[in-house]
C-alpha cells in the first residue's frame, strides 16, 4: 500500500507543470468595507510600474531566481517550489490592486511583522487590507488534473449530421416548440411538435440555416416547413400505402398530412383530413398490415378505423370535408367495449403508450407500462394478455366509462331511455371478486414481491428476423417471439431504455442517460456512444441514417454502417477544415464568494467589488453565506424546501442591488439564482452573449443538520 500511494504522488507530481502559471492582471480577492464596518482612509490606487505582457513576466522570472520566488532542493517535496508568489500593491478598502514590480516571500511575512513595534500599527492594517495571491492554472496532468479533450470531431463517436442542433431550452418552452417524436419517410423527415408538424427534406439537410431570420433556436437548423397551427403532437406514424403521415394529438384527433408536399413557408402545411378520435389524448397510432388505422389512449382504449371507411373520406371532395370527418368517426370499433362483459374487461386499464403492426403474422401488439395485449389484425380479435414476465393474466378490471363520439352518444341516451340493461346477479358478482382475489395473489406469489415500476416497458421494436424486443426503465432488454412468449431477457446498460429502431441485421437502442447502442439480431452488444446530452426519445432510419431526437430538441443523422471505416475518413476530413467551420472566442468568467454576516452591503462595497472589474468579464457567478441565519430562519427555511418554496426578502435584496451595480437594464442579465437558508448563488450573463446562454439548471444539495438546511456547505 506504501509502495502504491507514493507511485501515486510521483504521478501528481510529474502532472503538475514546471513553468510558472499565468498570473491575472487584477486581483479580485479584496476586503470589503460594509455600511456596518470600520471606515478607513481612502488611498489612491498606484499605477504599475511594469508591463504585465506574458513573455515579459516569463523573462524576468528566469533572468531573476532570487527576486522573492520560493526556491528549495530538487529533492524536496514541499508545495512552494512549484509556484512562484507575488504581492499586489492596494489602496484601501476600496479600490482593486495592481501588481508590482518587486516580489515578497509571503513565508517571511511572519519574521518582518514579529519586528513591528507598537508604532507600526499602521503598517500592520495595511498588510492586513492586502489580498491574497491569485494564480491562473496553467491546466495539464493527468487523472482530475487533466484537460478536457478539445477536437473539430468528438473523438469518442462517429461523425454525424446535425439536422437540428441542440436549441437552447429557454428558446422552446416560451413558444411551445418542443419536439415530441419524428417520422420518417423516403424523402423527408417530419417531426411532431407542441404547436404544429414540422418537415425538413433530406435533400436540403447539408443547406446552411436561416441564421437571424430563423426564430430563436433554430438559426443553424437545416431549411425546414411547418404546417398550420394544431395542439400538442404526440404520436406520428407513416402510411406508405396511402402517401399520408397520421398524427396524433393532445386534443383527441388524428390529422392526416399528405407527403412529399412543398409549400412557402409563410402558407403553412394543412392537414388532408381530421376527426376526434378519442376524449382524451391520442398517445399511439399505427397503420396494421390490413391499412387499418389502430389509435390507443388513456384508460386502455385501443379503436379502430378501417381503411375503407378512411379511403372513401379521403376521396370527397373539400366542400364534402364535414361528411368525410363524419363518415369516419361512424366508422369507429372500439376493442375495449367489444371484450368487456357484464362489467369485466379482459384487457390492461393503463394507458395504450405503444402500439406496433407485425406485418408478418398479421398482429397488433398494444403495449401498457407493465401489460400487453396481442390482437388479430385482420379479425380485431383479442388473442392473448400477459405481463411483462410472460404469464398470461386473468383480468377482471371494471369497465369504466367508455369514450363515444357524439352520435353514438346520442344513441346510447335514446336506448337507455327505453330499455335498462340488467344488472349482474349476486353469483356473478361474486366470481369475479373470488377470481380477482386470486389472479392478485398469484401475481404477488409469482413476482416474490418484485416492484413493476422499475420494469415499466417504454419501447418495442419488431426486428428483421420477427422477433420482438420491448425495453424497460430499469435498462432490461427483453427478447419475444411472434406469439407473446418471453425467450430472454439481457442488459447492457442500467440507465432506462427508451427507443428502438431497426435496420436490416442491427437494432439500434437509445437510452435515457444518452447513449446509443448497436446491437445484432441476437441482442449481443456491437458498439455505443453518447449521442446525445439528454435523454433519447426517438429513433427513425430515412436516407441512410439513424436519426436520433433527444428530448431538448436536437436531431443528429448517424451513418447507417457506423462503426464503420468511413466514420474515420470522415473524421479526418472534417479535421483538416476545421477552421472551415469552426469560430473560436475566449470568455472571462468571475466568481465571486463573499460571507455577508447577516448584513447588508453598501452600494460603494459592492462597487468596490464588483463595478470596476466588469469592463472584460460576460459572465459573473456570485456566491453568497448567512445571508439570514438564526434557528427560526433555518428552521422556516427547511420546511419550505419541502414543499417546494425557495428564496427569502433578504435573498432577493442582495439580487437586486447587485443587479443595480452591474446595470441589468443595459448590460447585464441575470438568468438564475437559488437560495437554500443562508446560502444562494446567482448568476449574470453580458447581454451580448445572453443569445449563447442557456439550458441553465441551478440546484442546491441540503448538506446541514438532517440534510435538511445549508448553512457552510450546499
């Protein structure tokens, strides 16, 4: 252990840099006077004597190696003959220091100031008022101490297309432009947002984008068109044997949207043909190997729509649009009401989140978080239930009020009118409460108390070989043949899985951590890269890629080969021009921490700390401790953590002033802050660069008693 732990500290050692580091211009360290402190006397700060240029700094240190610089054997292990120290020079209180031209051995200060009588006092407080040396790291080593990698082409993923790069959060949530889910099609990829549809054709996806006449967000994005404004798109499905794209919405209506269609950008796509599809909210769809139009909602509502009833409507003409949406609607078969008898429906009441067509045994899986349902397509006969371990359930949940459209509503009131439906007897009854009890006990016996909620399945996927792979939030891959029959179950990552795509003897996985997986037919792991910094929603193949969305909005296009020689080549190419397309800018960031003491500054010490330093730096990050102490005020503090409430009067009063002091109206802006008891942060950006700031998260950690409140830490 010896041996190892000083291998250890020659590796440390050899990682630090020998040259001296960067030293600032200015020292921000500086004792701050208060409206409650002591006054001094206010010195006029000394001018520098001597260029701070770089190379003349570096010269003077080698030409000079006894002009204060802690010097000892090369033997010696001692922190100070790394780095050199330097006094700065200040007035008072007030005023930001400069660097002098002579040097002090901060390890001597201690002998010079034993030597101070009584009448130097004086002396003493100016010591006392100087700041502490300030140091910029010169980066470099290995292990915590080494420098991110920085290159033109992630070196840790193949290259990709950036169809949509990732926009800020800020610029999305205002105007409702979330993307939900994407499609794809031969030509064009459609995505389903929180206001609309969007569509980009691949053959424009390596066409520069509008820049500033593009809205907030999506300047760098390839060209793309909307359609008119609709609610909240959930689901999207392709229907090549039409030449529509059928979308699914917040509202209950399924729209249809006519492919390969190009429309200036100020019309607007409109929709073929709509109708209300359910009360609540469409969360599936999905075009079955017959052309029906199968939709899944809330409650476990799984309907129908037939393609001939959806064909003869489409074919009206737009003065005949209102009978065509009728003829539909009238067309409906709801599967739920078909298989509820005397009150007992046989299928899940969870909501229909996934519904997938398997061509091949003409089938329809419809997928709850912790059930499934497999249906006849061609007869839309039930043909089997079963949970996420593959035991067929008896279900016996009560039928809840069912969704009609207006007209079977309608009908419904006018027969109930003239004839009751009888009610089940007492025998009746009490079977289905015997075989619910025991259907529940057998599931608890089987599960030996294992907990559905970290199995819940978020993804199905059917592959070329016609097996089925369903994926869960607990990162478990599980295997299935055609008929509902569980085969195996594997893992390759603890995160959650919540995408799948398929293309010829690859399954494509996309993860809630980011990351994205390949893998073959037999589920064995070929490759994987972090595709994204978030969660992954969405994965489609169009025009030889992958295209992935992550849950902020940005779309990447990856070779549909990769891992593959090309990405290498490519790679190198991107390399060499770089400077093609890439703009670099250097950014002064200052952080600040100050403990207030309960107090309140005046405007000239926050000047003093703050206004005059501001000229060159675009971000400012300002830490402050015991803002408000006392048992009362943490006490409060910790019970409005628990519900949720932040911040406090005096919090939002040092937010304030410090915003008067650096000109929030003109220069800069503040874009976040938290409180957690006597501790907050806050956080300015320069208004010139708050169009690159953004997808800020602030959070606090309560690391105080009962990991409740935060006084030194947090």
């Amino acid at each position: 252990i010896g041996r190892k732990m000083n291998d250890d500290k020659i590796t440390a050692r050899e990682a630090i840099p020998q040259s001296p580091p960067h030293r600032k211009v200015q020292s921000y360290g500086k004792q701050l006077r208060t409206n409650t402190g002591t006054i001094h006397q206010k010195r006029n700060q000394q001018l520098r004597k001597h260029s701070l240029d770089e190379s003349r700094i570096l010269n003077h240190h080698h030409a000079n190696k006894n002009s204060g610089y802690c010097c000892s054997t090369p033997n010696s292990s001692d922190d100070d003959e790394f780095y050199p120290y330097s006094t700065v020079t200040g007035g008072g209180s007030g005023e930001i220091g400069s660097i002098s031209d002579h040097h002090v051995d901060y390890l001597h200060l201690n002998q010079g100031l034993d030597g101070v009588g009584v009448d130097g006092g004086d002396e003493i407080q100016n010591w006392s008022q100087q700041p502490l040396p300030e140091f910029i790291a010169s980066g470099g080593g290995v292990g915590t101490f080494k420098v991110p990698s920085r290159a033109p082409v992630n070196p840790t993923r193949p290259p990709c297309l950036e169809l949509r790069p990732h926009p800020l959060r800020e610029t999305q949530a205002k105007v409702g432009k979330f993307l939900r889910t994407i499609a794809s099609t031969e030509t064009q990829l459609w995505g389903g947002e929180e206001s609309c549809v969007r569509v980009w054709n691949y053959e424009d996806a390596y066409m520069p984008g509008a820049g500033g006449r593009a809205r907030r967000g999506d300047e760098d994005s390839a060209p793309f068109y909307e359609s008119v404004s609709t609610p909240p798109t959930l689901c999207l499905v392709v229907d090549h044997g039409s030449q529509l794209v059928w979308s699914g919405h917040k509202d209950g209506k399924i729209r249809s949207w006519k492919m390969g269609t190009k429309v200036p950008p100020e019309d607007g796509l409109k929709e073929c043909l709509s109708w209300q599809a359910h009360r609540g909210p469409v969360l599936s769809i999905e075009v079955s190997s017959h052309g029906d139009l199968w939709s899944g909602s809330e409650g476990g509502v799984v309907r129908v729509w037939p393609w001939e009833a959806v064909e003869k409507s489409l074919s009206l003409s737009p003065e005949e649009k209102h009978m065509a949406t009728l003829l539909v609607e009238r067309s409906v078969i709801d599967l739920k009401t078909q298989v509820t008898v005397n009150g007992v429906c046989q299928i899940p009441s969870s909501d229909v989140k996934i519904l997938l067509s398997d061509t091949a045994r003409a089938k329809v899986w419809a997928v709850g978080s912790v059930a499934f349902s497999l249906w006849d397509a061609r007869t839309r006969e039930l043909l089997k239930v079963f949970n996420i371990e593959g035991q067929t359930e008896n279900r016996v949940d009560t039928q809840l009020p069912q969704e009609q459209p207006v007209e079977d509503e309608m009908n419904v009131k006018f027969v109930a009118k003239s004839k009751k439906e009888k009610s089940p007897g007492f025998l009746q009854r009490s079977r289905n409460a015997i075989m619910g009890a025991a259907d529940a006990v057998r599931r608890v016996a089987t599960k030996g108390g294992f907990n559905e909620d970290g199995k819940r399945t978020e993804a199905i996927v059917l592959a070329s070989n016609g097996m089925i792979w369903t994926g869960s939030s607990n990162g478990l891959l599980i295997q299935w043949d055609g008929n509902g029959n569980r085969v195996r179950e594997i893992s390759h990552d603890g995160s959650g899985v919540l995408c799948f795509c398929c293309h010829g003897s690859r399954i494509w996985v996309g993860y809630v951590n980011g990351m994205v997986q390949v893998m073959d037919l037999e589920g064995n792991l070929i490759v994987g890269w972090l595709a994204h910094y978030g969660p992954i929603i969405k994965l489609v193949v169009g025009d030889g890629s992958v295209f992935s969305l992550a849950t902020h909005g940005g779309i990447r296009g990856w070779n549909i080969s990769s891992p593959s020689p090309v990405d290498d080549i490519l790679r190198s190419e991107l390399s060499e021009r770089e400077v093609m397309y890439t703009r670099l800018q250097n950014l002064r960031i200052l952080v600040g921490t100050w403990n207030v003491g309960q107090g309140r500054a005046s405007q000239e010490a926050l000047k003093s700390w703050l206004g005059s330093c501001m000229s060159d730096v675009g971000i400012l990050v300002v830490g402050l401790q015991e803002v408000e102490m006392g048992a009362g005020f943490l006490a409060m503090s910790a019970a409005k953590e628990t519900v949720g409430i932040e911040g406090s009067a005096v919090g939002q009063w040092w937010q304030d002033h410090i915003g008067k002091v650096l000109d929030e109206k003109s220069t800069f802006e503040r874009v976040g802050s938290r409180q957690l008891a006597g501790l907050m942060v806050a956080i300015w950006v320069r208004k010139t660069l708050r169009s690159h700031v953004g997808d800020l998260d602030v959070s606090a950690v309560a690391c105080g008693l009962g990991r409740a409140i935060g006084n030194k830490v947090g």
